[in-house]
C-alpha cells in the first residue's frame, strides 16, 4: 500500500512540473536571450551582467521591459536604460543602452515606461573615472 | 511536457547559477529536514522563525558596516541568539515563546530601520525583499557560496549521523536521557549550534520570512505516513530534497519567485501526505 503511494506522489510532483510552464525558444544569432527567459531568470542573468560584466563584453543581447531615461548634470546627457523586473516585482534593474545613428531625445525616442525590445552588443565605457557598461543598440522597437 | 523539459535542459546547459542554484538548493532542504523532525518534536517549530529574523537583523548590520562577506558576522550572532534561546529560555524571568517572540519582532525591526538608516544601496526595496521573501537570492550564488553551502551541509549532515542516538534520545524525553548519563544540555546546544547554521543557510533559498516551512513541512508532512523516528527523519529529508528540487524547476520555467514557490510545493506535498495518511489509517 505504501508503496503504491508513493508511486502516486511521484506522478503527482512530475504532474505539477508539467502544469503551466510555457515559453520560448532563444532567438538565433543571440548570445544571450533575456526575452526568452522567466522573471527570475531574466533578472539572475541581469543580476551576473551587472556583477561580471566583463564575462559578457562582445556578447549580443536581446532584452526586453521598461525604457527609463535620466539626465546627468556633470555631463550634461541623457542616458537611457531598459529595466527588467523580477518575479515578486520587488527587485529592478536597468540596462543602459545606446541607440546607434544620430537621434534626439525625446522626439525620437519611446515615452518614458513605454515597453521596449532590443538588441545590441554588450560595451564598455569610461565616465568621470569609472567603467560602466551599455548595450549599444541597432534595433529598437515599442511591441504594441 | 516535453517542451518543458527541453527548456530545463537548455537553462542547464547555458546558465551556471541554475546549476548552482539546484546544488545550493538540494543541500539546503537535505539540512533543514534532518532536524526538522527533532524542532517538531521538541516543540521548537517557531524558533526557525526568531532566529531567521536575528540573521535578517545581522545581515542589515552586515550590510551597514559594508562586509564583503556577510557571512562571518550573520553566522556567529545567529548562533549566539540559537544558544540562548534553547539553553536559558527556561531559567530567565521571560520564559520561552515570550523570549523568542521579543527577539524575533525585534530583530526584524532593528534591522529594517538599519537598513534603511545606513542604506548602501539604491535599491533598498529590492534588498529587503530578496532577504525577506528569498525571490531570487538562490539564483545569484557566487561559487564561493555554493562551496561554503556544501561544507556547512555537509558538517550539519556529519553532526546529525554522529550523534543521531543521542540526538533521539535528548528529542523524546530530555530529563530521562540526562539520567541516563546522556549530557543533555551539552547536545542541546550542539542542536542549537546547527540549528542556526541550518537557518542561515536556509535564508539564501526562500527568505528570512520563509525559513519555518523548511523546517516545518517536511517534518509533518512524513508523520502524516510514518511513525518511527527513523522513518519518519528519511522521509522527511526525501520530501524536502524533492519539494525544492520542484519549487526551483517550477520557480525557474514559470517564472515565480523561488522561495513562495518552495514553500507552496511543500503545502501541497503536506495535503498529498495527510490525505495518504488518511487512506493508509482506514486500511
């Protein structure tokens, strides 16, 4: 009898992992696909960009969440972010990118907390003394 | 299903912190059910709580004071807080649940308002919640803490095994195993030393709020079936290995926070194992 139960509770964790796990394959010629990932993966890779960064230099990323702006007064330039939350939406982070060719925020750009998705190649920069680190970006769209 | 499991497969594959996450993960429950089954019994189920709510208060203090390696200071105070709950609880003039009460409450306070008065981070909302709730903290392991996870388990497991018998014999009558020549209060605060280990441990994998179920739900959910100590100790430890394992596969496809969904597994395994206890009492 025990055993039978067992074998019962077996199924019925092995049921539960098949119960409500969609998704999506990674897109291809992308190292790193964060749209195709959960919340809580999305935001642990984030979490390592962001820890080692220079893991992920020359990478392409494709990302997806909120477009986030600020303006900082010692260099007199907007800077401009995607953020990606997690799961309980307690925890945010942001991405900076830089969107190639000549264009004008913010006429050319989504309004701000507008959804975006990109794609660019991990970069590295130097500002007032520190290294930080963009996506710079060719393709950028606002899905509807 | 399939398509479930090849994505499993590909985050596997790809993503070293799943990797780390589901050793770090495994170890963790093996740890916290082993003793699990003695805090039940020696009606200790609420201390998980007050001391996962002391390392909270430390880990702010930690935090404060900008130690790389929060560790050597969460460790030590959550053990000293273990000591004096199980060893002088019944000899102060707060007597026990009182005591665990004030420490738990005002732990989590002090550290909150240290937190928020000595904040390091821009993100302070985002630190409290993963230290709280353990949303994704089993998900950003370094190796250096999944290394230090695996020598801890691997110390509480050795601690467990070693002195089992008398860790049986102090669980079920105390006083009768003092008389016995057993030297109770020297075990309880090994216990106590574990214990605290265990919960510190355990806050990378579903949050200070959360440690309890850890603890807890293995435990009775495997006295819903089984009876002897032994029985009932392995079933735990399986339910708890396999109620993890879930909670992070299911954590990481459905995308819900690691800890909640942990901890829901193991509610619904605590369902699935009192409804078997009920069909295995009528035949």
């Amino acid at each position: 009898m025990k055993k039978n139960l067992l074998t019962a509770l077996t199924l019925c964790l092995i049921g539960a992992l098949a119960a409500g796990c969609g998704g999506k394959k990674p897109a291809a010629g992308i190292d790193v696909d964060l749209t195709a990932l959960s919340g809580v993966m999305v935001y642990a890779e984030v979490y390592n960009m962001m820890t080692s960064p220079e893991e992920y230099l020359g990478k392409t990323i494709k990302a997806n969440g909120s477009y986030a702006v600020t303006y900082y007064d010692k260099t007199g330039q907007y800077y401009h972010f995607v953020l990606v939350e997690d799961a309980g939406a307690c925890c945010q982070q942001g991405l900076e990118f830089r969107w190639s060719g000549e264009r004008v925020y913010p006429d050319e750009y989504p309004a701000e907390n507008a959804k975006i998705e990109l794609v660019g190649v991990y970069s590295r920069y130097e500002l007032l003394g520190d290294t930080l680190y963009y996506l710079a970006v060719d393709e950028l769209t606002v899905p509807g | 299903m399939t398509e479930a499991l090849g994505r499993l497969a590909y985050y596997f594959q790809t993503f070293e912190f799943v990797r780390y996450a589901m050793v770090a993960g495994v170890l963790i429950a093996l740890c916290s059910s082993l003793l699990g089954v003695t805090l039940v019994l020696k009606r200790f189920s609420f201390i998980g709580d007050g001391l996962s709510h002391v390392a909270f208060g430390a880990t702010a203090v930690a935090a404060a004071m900008n130690l790389t390696d929060n560790i050597l200071l969460v460790l030590p105070v959550t053990i000293l807080c273990a000591v004096l709950l199980l060893r002088t609880g019944q000899n102060t003039k707060i007597k026990g649940d009182a005591s665990l009460a004030m420490i738990s409450v005002g732990a989590l306070a002090i550290g909150y308002l240290i937190m928020n008065l000595f904040a390091k981070s821009a993100n302070l909302s985002a630190d409290v919640c993963a230290t709280l709730f353990g949303s994704t903290s089993i998900l950003t392991l370094s190796p250096t803490a999944v290394w230090l996870c695996a020598g801890l388990s691997a110390l509480v497991t050795a601690v467990f095994l070693l002195f089992y018998h008398k860790i049986f014999s102090v669980t079920f009558d105390e006083d009768f195993a003092a008389a016995t020549g057993v030297r109770a209060k020297a075990y309880n605060l090994l216990l106590a030393v574990v214990i605290a280990v265990i919960i510190v441990l355990a806050m990378n994998l579903v949050g200070a709020l959360l440690v309890s179920a850890l603890v807890v739900f293995p435990a009775l959910s495997a006295m819903r079936v089984f009876k002897s100590f032994l029985s009932v100790t392995v079933c735990s430890v399986v339910m708890s290995v396999v109620c993890a394992a879930l909670g992070i596969l299911i954590s990481i496809l459905a995308g819900t926070p690691v800890g909640a969904t942990i901890v829901a597994v193991n509610i619904s395994g605590f369902l699935i194992f009192s409804a078997a206890g009920r069909i295995l009492q009528r035949s």
